[in-house]
C-alpha cells in the first residue's frame, strides 16, 4: 500500500476544495426595493431551519442531532444578538401549533428551494435564464414564494418576513481520504458541504426583495463564535442594516 506524507496529504486536500466560480454572485435585491433604516416597516423573522451532518464517503447527508441542536441554539443567539442592527422594527415570529406550524414549515422549504433555484439559475451567470439575463438597466430579478404567505402566523402585523436556511454537513473520515485519493488521480471532489442563505420576502405579495445566499460560507457553526461568524455572514448587505460590512465571507 502507497503511503503519502501529512504535508502532501494536506496540499492535496486544499487543492480538492472548490473555490466559488468567478462569476458567481451571492446576493441580489428586487428591482426598485429600498428599504431605508428607521423606515417605520416591521420585520417578522422566522426561526431559521438549521440541519448539520456529516457528509459520508459517498457525498450522502448524514444528520446528527446532537450537532443541531447546538448549532440550532447558537444561531438562535446569535440572530438575537443581530436583530438590533438590522435598522428597523424587527419582531419574532409566534410561536406556532398544528396547522399553522404545519405552514411556517412548508414555507421554510420553499424558501430554501426558490434560493438553490435562484443561486443555480441566476447567480451563476453562465446559467442565468433567458428571463433573468440583464438588460440596459438593470438585473432581472423577480422570483416569488407566493401571496400565501399573508397566512403565516404574525403577518398581517408585519411587512416583511425574514427566512433563514442553514445546512452543514463536516466531511467524514471515509470523504476526505475519499478526496485525497481522488486527487492523486487527478479528479477533484469536495469535502464538506456549508450552505446558507437569507431572504426578505414581501408579505403581501410573497415577492422576494433581497436574497445572500452562498453555497459555500465559513464558521463552525457548532461553536459559539463559528455560528456569530455565520450570521454575519448571512445578514450581509441586508437593506437597511445597521451591521458593519464584513472583509471577507471566506472562512
């Protein structure tokens, strides 16, 4: 059996991880939305959808609870820790039973869909429809979660909804030796999968106003700094805010 040095190992492994395509953009606002701080609108933030795993030798998706649960809470926190600097009244959404948890969740999802859809075929210029191609004066961006969404709980005293997506998945064992092995013969494979994204939806229309969505973002959210880093991460450009632009969304 071929052995290889840590150093060679770790080379190759920072060579397998793949870089966001040049042409990628990450973060996108309607048309002629403006939202001015202290502007009098009210925010209705969801609590985000938080999954963290592994991610095994194949490339599958393997929950840990345990994991969740504690990045659950420290994104919690630290949200909590960024509502005040996002430059209008922000409120929590109710908590919710049955039918209309039954509803946050569903939204939950199709929020996360519409952002892969919009990161796939639209911040990908190279993919970018027919329908969101430039013109003279401005991008096209016009993407919907539907008018249904006026019967989320907490809506009708709101004018905006924020949803927040994240998933991780830490690369197994068994998926770095994985991308290794599939350096040396010359293919490249990731290791680790770290998605986030943010979305301000109109209320009354469904419309979505500004997405930061990012298929690859850093911060070990299963740690307290990890998850503060991410949120600011996610919370980037957000209209109105009040927030520090961050340097740089590189881990």
């Amino acid at each position: 059996m071929k052995f290889i040095s840590c150093a060679v190992a770790t080379s190759l492994f920072a060579a397998c991880v793949v870089a966001p395509a040049a042409g990628q953009e990450r973060t996108a606002t309607k048309g002629g939305f403006i939202l001015a701080p202290q502007s009098g609108k009210t925010i209705l933030v969801f609590r985000p959808t938080v999954r963290v795993g592994a991610q095994s030798t194949g490339g599958m998706f393997e929950p840990n609870g345990d994991w969740t649960d504690q990045a659950r809470k420290n994104i919690d926190e630290a949200l909590a820790k960024r509502q005040g600097t996002l430059g209008n009244t922000v409120v929590t959404a109710p908590v919710s039973y049955g039918d209309e948890a039954q509803l946050v969740e569903e939204y939950s999802a199709l929020f996360a869909t519409v952002s892969q859809s919009v990161i796939q075929y639209q911040f990908f210029v190279g993919n970018r429809l027919p329908t969101k191609k430039r013109d003279n004066k401005a991008d096209v961006f016009e993407w919907s979660l539907g008018s249904g969404v006026a019967a989320l709980p907490g809506a009708k005293n709101a004018d905006y909804a924020l949803f927040i997506y994240n998933k991780d998945a830490y690369g197994s064992t068994g998926r770095k030796l994985l991308q290794v092995a599939a350096a040396l013969g010359g293919v490249g494979i990731t290791s680790g999968e770290h998605a986030g994204y943010a979305g301000l939806v109109d209320l009354k229309t469904g419309d979505l106003l500004w997405l930061n969505a990012d298929g690859a973002m850093g911060g070990d959210v299963r740690e307290v700094d990890g998850a503060e880093k991410r949120v600011g991460q996610l919370l980037e450009e957000f209209p109105g805010s009040l927030q520090p632009k961050l340097a740089s969304a590189q881990p």
